[in-house]
C-alpha cells in the first residue's frame, strides 16, 4: 500500500530522496519469495528505506510510532522473515550501514554494522588469524550476530553460535530509544555485553533470532576464534571451476558415514569431547555432491556414486592443527574414534584435490545456495533444538519418517530421507535439521505445509522441545506452543508489549503484541 | 507485618524463625550495607513451598530476599533493603537431582554447595568449571546467579556459562523454566525422551537465563538450576610462571585461551598466592609472600580419554614454545608454592577458615570486568588511590581471571582487613566507593555492582535503567523480589 505523499515526505528528509522509493519495481524486488508459497513475489513493502547510521534509524523508528507504520530491518535480506508481514510495513535496508567498527585482534572481538557479510569479515580476520562464526545460510549473508535465523552454522564445534558469541550492542528498540547493552552503556566499550546487573541480551535474542520483531540492532560485537589457516586460500580457476590449489598444511578432511545414526552420533560425542574438530558438519551426501557440483548433472551424479558407496548416514570432518603434533594427534584420536564407532570414509572425497575444495567452501560457507535451491528451487526445513544428542535425534528420526513418505509420493528431492545433525562447543550444544527439497507447485506446498504442521505437533506431542523453526516463521505458532511450554509466548508477549506499545516493529517473524484470535 | 501463621502454613512452623538473634544473622554481613533487620527468616523445604512464599507475599506485598549460601555474606545483596522483609533461606533445599554422563549436565537445588556436587559428579566422570576457591557454604546456584568467575577460560564460551536451565518463581508468583527446560511436557517427560535441560537460551526469542543471572534475587526465586559440566581429566600437569612484569604474562595468557591449551588458568599477585597457601598466620604467610615474584601465572594441560599422555606432552611443548617466545619459564614450583598443590587447593572450595579471611578476619573486594589491555592501568590507578587513601598496598590482594576464553578479564582487589579495626575498616569502607568513578574512567566495566557503589555504576547509562525498569515491571510488577538491590 502506498505511503501517503506527507508521510513519504517525512521519511524522505530523514534518508534523503536519493535513499527512499516506492518503485513499484524496486518494491518486488524486496518481496521475493523462495520457501513453501507459489507466487514468486510476495506482499509487497509501502517503501523502501536505506538509513545511513543510527540516528537515521532512530528517526525512522520515531515517525513509524508517530504515523503507526511498521517498519522490518534487514541486513543483507536473504532470510524469508526480512519480508514484510502486511502492506503498511516500510523496510529498512541497511545496507549502507556496512563498516568493520573494530577487530580487536588482542581481546578477540569484532564490531560490525549490519551490511558487512561474513565472508568479508572472516577475510579480514584470516589476514589476522583469527576466524568467526558463520551461520549455514551462507558466507554471502551478514556477519552481523542478529542477522541470523538461529545462528548456527558448519564451524559451529569451534566458533559456537550467534547467540552466545554476543558482547556489546547498540540497539534502536521499537520506541526509538538508543540503548547500548552492556560495557557499551557504561564505557563506550565493546567488550561486553552483560550488566551492570542483569543482562539486557536476553531480551534481545534467544535460540532464535528476534526476526524484525525487536527493534533494530545498529551495530554489534561479536567473539572471534584463533585461525591456524592460510591468510588468504590460493585459489585457481574460473567459476565454477575453482577450487584452492592444495589443502592447507595441516588441515584435513573427510567424510565418514556409519551403519546407523547411533553409531554416527556416537562418533560426534566422541569427536566433540576429545575437542579434536574445527568443524563436525553433518551434510548427508546430497548436500555433500550440491557441495561439489558444478552442475545438476555433475550434482546427481554424484550423489549416485556416493549413494552406492556409504553405509548410512554421515558427516564430514575437518581438524586443523595449530601446530604439526596438534595436528598428528587430532588426527589419531580421530581415526581411533572412527575405528570404534565403525565408521568409513567416503573414498572420492579423499582426493586432496576434492577435499581442498571441499575444505575451502566449508569454511568460506560458499554452497547453500546449491544445497538448498538446486534440485527443486525452493527448500524448507524442520528445526530440531539446540541439543546434539538424545531427544534432537529422536525426533529428527521421527521427521524423516514423515519426509520419507513425501519422497515415495514423489513430491521431494529423493535424499534418501536423511537428516543432519551437528555439535557446537565441542558437543555441548547441537543442531538437528531435516532439509527438504521440492519444485514450488500447489500440490507440493500443500504437502509441505502439512509435513511442517505435523512435525510441529509431533514436537508438542513427543516432548521433544520447541523447535528453531518456530520462530521467524508465523507468530500465531507461539501461541501453539507456548501453553505446553511454560507459557513462554505469555511471557515474550507482555516483553512485545512494554518494548513495543505501537507495535511498530513488524512481528510477523517474532510474536504479536495482540494475541489473534481463535488461537488458545 | 506479615502472619507469622500464614508462613508456618505454608513451610512449617520449624522452619519460620523471628527468633531475635537468628533475624540478626540476616541484618547485615561483612560488607559495608547497612544492616537491617528482616521481620522472619524462612527455610522453604521445595519448590511448591515457594511458590505459595511468592504468592503470599505478592498478595501481602512483603519483601522476599532470597538466599542460598551459608554465612558468611560479603556483597550485601542478601541483606533486607528495606524493613518488613521476610529471608527466603533455600540452604536446605539440597537434592542433587540429576546428574547426565552423557550430555554433561548435572541439575540441582538451590541449597546444593560445591563441595556437596563435586564428588557426585565425580562419580560420573565430570567435574564442575567452579569459582576461585569458594567458600565452604556457597551455593552452586548463587554463584552462577551472580555470573562469578570461573578458573577455566576455555570452557567458559559464554559470560553466563556455566549455567544452563531454571525454574524460577516470577515476582508475579508465576513459575516459568527458562531455555530447553521450558517444554513441551514435564522434566521427567523429557528425559524421557533423552532432553537434558542443557540449551539455556529460549525458549523462542528470550533468553530469560539472562535476566535472571546478575539480578540479585530481584525477578523471582529459582528453585532448581541445571548447569554444564566438563569430563574429569585421566592426567592432569599444572605449571606456575613467576614474573615482575604483569604484561609479559598477559601475552601468555591470551595465547594459552586463544589457543584453548590450558584448562585452569589465572594470574594472581604474591599477596592473594600467600593467603592461599599459608598454612599459618602470620609467619607462613608472610615467609611465601615476600619469597613469591609480584606476579604468578597457574595454567594446566589436560589429558582425557583419548591419548592422554601423547595429548599433554605435544601441548606442554606448545605452552613452552610460546613462553619461550614471550620469555618466560613454565616450571613446577614457585619458589615455596608447588603448581600440584595448587592445583588440588583450586579444584575444591576453600579450606576453613575461609582464604579470604584467614589473613585479618575481613576482606572487601572491589571487582570488575575489563580487557587486557586495559589491566596495568587499571592496576596502577588502584595502587595510587590505595597509597592515598592510607591502606598499604602491601596488603592488597590482586587476582586476574581470564573469562569468555579469553575475550574478558575479570580483576578483583582484595582488600584484606582486620573488622575489629574501626580505623582501618573505615579506611577500606572509603576507598570502596571512591575508586568506582576513577576505575570505570579507565575501562573498568562493573558489571554485577553491589552495595554502596551501586548507584555510581548503575546510573551511568539511563537507557539500560529505563529498560531494566521495563523488565522489572512484567516479571516483579508489584517490587516483592529483594526490593532496594541495582536500580529496583
Ligand atoms: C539457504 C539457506 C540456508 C540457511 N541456513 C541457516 C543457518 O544455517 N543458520 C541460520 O541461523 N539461519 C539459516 N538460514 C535462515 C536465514 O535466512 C538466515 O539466517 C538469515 O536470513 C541470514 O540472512 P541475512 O544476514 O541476510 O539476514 P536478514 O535476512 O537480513 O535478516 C534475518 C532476520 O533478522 C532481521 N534483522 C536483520 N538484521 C537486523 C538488524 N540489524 N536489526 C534488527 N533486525 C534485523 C530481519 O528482519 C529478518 O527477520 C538459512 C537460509 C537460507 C536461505
């Protein structure tokens, strides 16, 4: 819906006209769409908004609460919820905002703005180093710790998660008000971002992301880890055909699958408390072959011949060494531990050519694009918790059950029904997902919509913990859940409320202020 | 006043007390607070008991101030900000309730000590990532409630680790559980199916862990905690590095956490070594003191289950590799402080007497979170504003405590003193508030503010008041919970 001209007047002289459009054209442009829908484009923004700082933003906030317009920020927008969650929503793009504030090599932080992707950041880390965390959607996404949907990503055993790797934050909440968590607050500092007395992060995220639903987080710091790596990977070839020349000394890769997943899971409990692994990743060999292929054909013919070469389900491993007996011992724990839980490793990708490559795009976060969106074009994917072992596996065994049966009806990629799991902080915490990979027609959404639904309910039923896909995707499913657990969407509400009394910043990835309707 | 009946319904009359010199015991404790005395003194026996405490006091709007630990209290948080409160005691509340090999979790209540949950852990191959030598009373619980320090660096990923899960008791007198502990179903239905309470973000959007920790009771009561636990070591070899030059020594310390090498890891001055290993007072104390270099560096390398004896050998090469590089000697003894010693005297709580006060009978800490960088700075302004206050530098206590795996330090000055002093208590009372403004000035972020310099580090940033405020009204509307504590 279009803004009226005063209002569009008023957001103009904050951004300048040059940083303002409601071009129908640059309009749907921002409301693609590639989950389970069949339109291509979405509803669309009543603007379009590129704040340059904070204050811009502070003085978008401000008119969105004088006119009642919402307002969703994004960073680099890759995420589904940066999409609007009804017509009197204006956008805020914050891609102007893209500076490196700080990395501060000594103390292991980085500060950044909202339009710095990962990539960039982890280039200049390496050059330093050091490495950060880089969540699985892609290093092309923000490096920024908000910018995220639960925040994990494939180096998550040594870089943990965003949630959790969060130090100070300027934050612009739903009122426009300026607060500056923690050492930030008190000293101007970016080291901390807890106190003085309780800790204001915790209303800012939790094991997933706020979604939009929160305000806007201007600029943020974040933990670095140590990088034992190259300062740049030596790349030769053209796309699609390049890859890093050689693996870099003292790293190395494998893929290991198991007779079942308890064995698999076994070894990643293994491998995490023995603190051996930069990165435990649970790619099935689909993802593997989306990883190497250049091509759907060279895709699918790989996963062909992995296919007939693995024993269950897998995962892929990369150590890196801080130095030659770091790495000469990380590597016999490794084999050792391989040995007793009966895993094998998948022959091709031993090539030191293949694992290169394979190395270098785990780290640089360059395939989900290809995981995700090349059989089909459009994908989805239920969440488990953040716990690697026990229950995350139980339930995501019960989902692939679910996934299984739309395969043999012929309505998803056929992966072979495998799900992924992968540890964090050395196998404290985890990840569970089950990836589905479908063509966009009327008949396939109906189908997801209701595999999503019934994993929901199998969450509820089963007790198997509220699940990371709830969050970012319809609010109303809070209200679902919450009952069952704790009543947390009470609590979050009355949160909603007192930061947000217009309900100004878009909730359509967080929960309404107003409880809709016909939801208990 | 409250009904003295009401709350012996609620927890039985054995466990309400206005007996006038148990009250006295909660008035006031070692530090600087002024005591005030509590109307009752409470010992609720489980979790409904405090539930129904929270719900008469909301109906009543008497003051709750919880507390866990034993005595002796040196923060003032625990005692009554205003008259009329009744002191919810948990001491007793002591059931272990789960300890999980497998996901390394270990769930309690909140009257559980550290020296009552190590050997229970233990037992299953874990052990606790604990404080510096906590006194012999300290709940588990509180400590992590009040996001202490902890002497291991590389399992610390997270400023709020080690704790995982609560159920809590809202000032509202509604129970919530924060993080995987939420739900769906029971936590016996969940274990059930393998969940361990071990995630503490969530559920969904909030981590409400986060605003639990730090509050100082003034949100809701916990009564249960679940927290991470770290594998027992198979072999263990710790290493002292002495040295007068503090920045030599920090160089080391961010290599050994960036490269996650060490397990326990802190620096402390010869003052803070002495008055743990001193045997007898004064001689001993005085004998190691004055033998010790200004500084010590304890780290220790760790084997587990994997080749244990081939894991510690290459990183003891690696430590001494990077000392060598930064010039100093990693070695096994100190001159009369050995690095095993040490190392058995820091993976349990203090010894009694308490090592705090084992010296002069008191001790204040000034404490704080800073960087590196930061530290000499720091160290030197305290020193120049000790020498002016009159208090002898030759009795503070400094110890450093790499935290976050090694993005933070924690700095604490320990003040030692003797209480029946009035001079000298006035001394250190003084120079308890009159550093806070020149430290902060110089990177000194306080992050859990206590007593008397509370308002001076509180009020820096009316934003994060305001919002705090906001928090304060949806979880205690009614300002039952420790009323008076940080800026509620
Ligand atoms: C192929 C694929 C793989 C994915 N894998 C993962 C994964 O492994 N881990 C994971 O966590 N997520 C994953 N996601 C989910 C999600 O899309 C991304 O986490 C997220 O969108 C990252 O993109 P972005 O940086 O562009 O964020 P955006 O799309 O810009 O933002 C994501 C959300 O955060 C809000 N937001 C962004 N920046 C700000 C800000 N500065 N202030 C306030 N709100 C803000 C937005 O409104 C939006 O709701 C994946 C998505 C895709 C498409």
């Amino acid at each position: 819906m279009a803004l009226d001209k005063d209002i569009y007047r008023a957001f103009e002289d904050v951004v300048g006209p040059d940083n303002i459009s409601d071009d129908p054209a640059i309009l749907d442009s921002y409301s693609y769409r590639w989950g389970p829908q069949t339109e291509t484009f979405g509803q669309r923004f009543a603007a379009i908004t590129l704040p340059k700082d904070t204050a811009e933003v502070q003085a978008i906030v401000r008119l969105c609460n004088k006119y009642g317009i919402q307002f969703k920020a994004s960073s680099t927008g890759w995420g589904s919820m940066s999409n609007p969650g009804g017509p009197e929503v204006i956008k805020m793009d914050l891609r102007r905002m893209d500076r490196i504030i700080e990395i501060n090599e000594k103390n292991m932080y980085a500060v950044v703005e909202p339009y710095v992707i990962s990539v960039q950041l982890q280039a200049e880390l390496m050059k330093r180093g050091l490495n950060c965390n880089i969540i699985g959607a892609g290093g092309n996404c923000s490096a920024h710790p908000y910018a995220a949907h639960y925040g994990g990503g494939h180096m998550g055993e040594s870089t943990s998660l965003r949630e959790r790797n969060i130090l100070a934050v300027e934050w612009v909440t739903p009122e426009g008000e300026i607060v500056k968590l923690g050492s930030l607050g008190s000293l101007g500092e970016w080291f901390c971002g807890d106190g003085p007395g309780p800790s204001l992060r915790g209303i800012t995220v939790g094991h997933a992301a706020p979604c939009g639903g929160i305000g806007v987080f201007t600029k943020a710091a974040t933990k670095i880890y140590h990088w034992a790596g190259p300062p740049i990977f030596p790349i030769e070839g053209v796309s699609p055909q390049y890859a890093p020349s050689e693996i870099p000394p003292n790293f190395f890769y494998r893929y290991y699958s198991f007779p079942s997943a308890k064995e698999m899971v076994e070894a990643q409990r293994r491998i995490g408390e023995s603190e051996i692994a930069f990165e435990v990743m649970g790619f099935n060999i689909a993802m593997l072959a989306s990883n190497m292929g250049t091509s759907n054909d060279e895709d699918y013919a790989y996963f062909e011949q992995f296919r007939k070469l693995i024993q269950g389900p897998g995962f892929q491993v990369i150590l890196m060494g801080n130095s030659p007996q770091d790495f000469e011992y990380k590597k016999q724990v490794l084999e050792q531990i391989i040995r007793e839980t009966k895993g094998e490793s998948l022959k091709p990708v031993e090539d030191p050519k293949i694992a290169g490559a394979l190395i270098w795009r785990s780290i640089r976060i360059t395939a989900s694009i290809r995981e995700c969106f090349r059989a089909g074009g459009a994908f989805s994917a239920a969440l488990g918790g953040t716990h690697p072992y026990g229950e995350e596996v139980a339930y995501m065994e019960a989902v692939s059950k679910l996934k299984k049966d739309l395969i043999k009806k012929g309505i998803l990629r056929d992966d072979d029904g495998y799900y992924l799991t992968w540890p964090h902080e050395h196998g404290h915490l985890g990840h569970a997902e089950i990836l589905i990979q479908f063509r966009q027609t009327p008949e396939s959404i109906d189908a997801i919509m209701g595999f999503s639904e019934a994993a929901m309910k199998m969450a509820i039923d089963n007790r198997y913990g509220v699940p990371h896909s709830l969050s970012g995707m319809a609010p109303d499913m809070h209200d679902m859940f919450g009952p069952h657990a704790s009543n947390y969407n009470v609590w979050q509400r009355r949160l909603k409320q007192a930061f947000d009394p217009n309900e100004v910043s878009d909730s359509s990835g967080y929960i309404k202020g107003k409880q809709q309707q016909g939801v208990s | 006043m409250i009904d003295e009946k009401k709350l012996a319904k609620i927890v039985g009359a054995t466990n309400v007390s206005h007996n006038p010199a148990t009250l006295e015991e909660y008035a006031g404790d070692m530090s600087f607070v002024k005591p005030i005395k509590p109307d009752y003194v409470v010992k609720p026996r489980n979790a409904k008991d405090i539930d129904k405490l929270v719900n008469l006091a909301k109906e009543t709007l008497t003051p709750l101030v919880p507390v866990s630990s034993g005595a002796p209290h040196f923060r003032g948080d625990t005692i009554p900000g205003i008259g009329g409160a009744v002191i919810v005691d948990l001491s007793d509340m002591k059931r272990i309730i789960r300890v999980d090999r497998m996901n390394r979790v270990a769930m309690v209540e909140p009257g559980v000590t550290f020296e009552e949950l190590i050997p229970a852990v233990e037992k299953e191959g874990l052990r606790l990532n604990m404080p510096l030598l906590p006194r012999k009373s300290k709940s588990v619980i509180g400590s992590m409630l009040e996001r202490e320090p902890v002497v291991m660096p590389k399992y610390h990923w997270d400023i709020s680790d080690p704790l995982a899960c609560v159920e809590v008791i809202f000032g509202t007198g509604e129970m919530f559980r924060t993080g995987a502990a939420a739900g769906p179903g029971t936590i016996e239905e969940q274990w059930a199916v393998g969940a361990s309470q071990k995630e503490a973000a969530g559920p969904a959007q909030v981590s409400w862990h986060r605003l639990i920790q730090g509050a100082q009771g003034t949100m809701g009561i916990v009564t249960w905690a679940s927290l991470r636990c770290e594998l027992l070591p198979s072999i263990e070899e710790p290493f002292l590095v002495g040295s007068s030059q503090l920045d030599k020594l920090l160089e080391l310390v961010h290599w050994l956490t960036r490269l996650q090498l060490v397990n326990e890891c802190f620096i402390l001055n010869n003052i803070n070594l002495a008055a743990i290993m001193a045997k007898k007072f004064p001689d001993d104390y005085q004998d190691i003191k004055d033998s010790l270099p200004p500084w010590t560096l304890f780290f220790n390398i760790a084997g587990y289950e994997y080749l244990p004896e081939k894991r510690i050998s290459y990183q003891i090469k690696d430590t001494t590799d990077i000392a060598q590089r930064t010039g100093l000697e990693p070695v096994g003894a100190v001159s009369r402080v050995s690095a095993l010693e040490l190392l058995k005297a820091v993976q349990r709580p203090s010894k009694e007497p308490y090592w705090k006060l084992r010296y002069q009978g008191g001790c204040h800490d000034i404490f704080f979170i800073t960087i590196n960088d930061k530290l000499p700075g720091l160290i030197s302004a305290m020193y120049d504003m000790a020498d002016e206050a009159g208090y002898p530098a030759s009795d503070m206590g400094i110890y450093l405590q790499p935290i976050v795996q090694g993005v933070n330090c924690h700095c604490e000055f320990n003040l030692f003193y003797d209480p029946e002093n009035p001079s000298q208590s006035e001394r250190v009372r003084k120079l308890a508030t009159s550093t806070i403004n020149n430290l902060m000035a110089k990177g000194a972020f306080f992050s859990r503010p206590y007593g008397e310099s509370t308002d001076i580090i509180i009020n820096r940033d009316a934003a994060s008041v305001a919002a705090l405020k906001k928090v304060k009204s949806i979880l205690d509307p009614n300002h039952v919970m420790n009323p008076g504590k940080l800026c509620f």
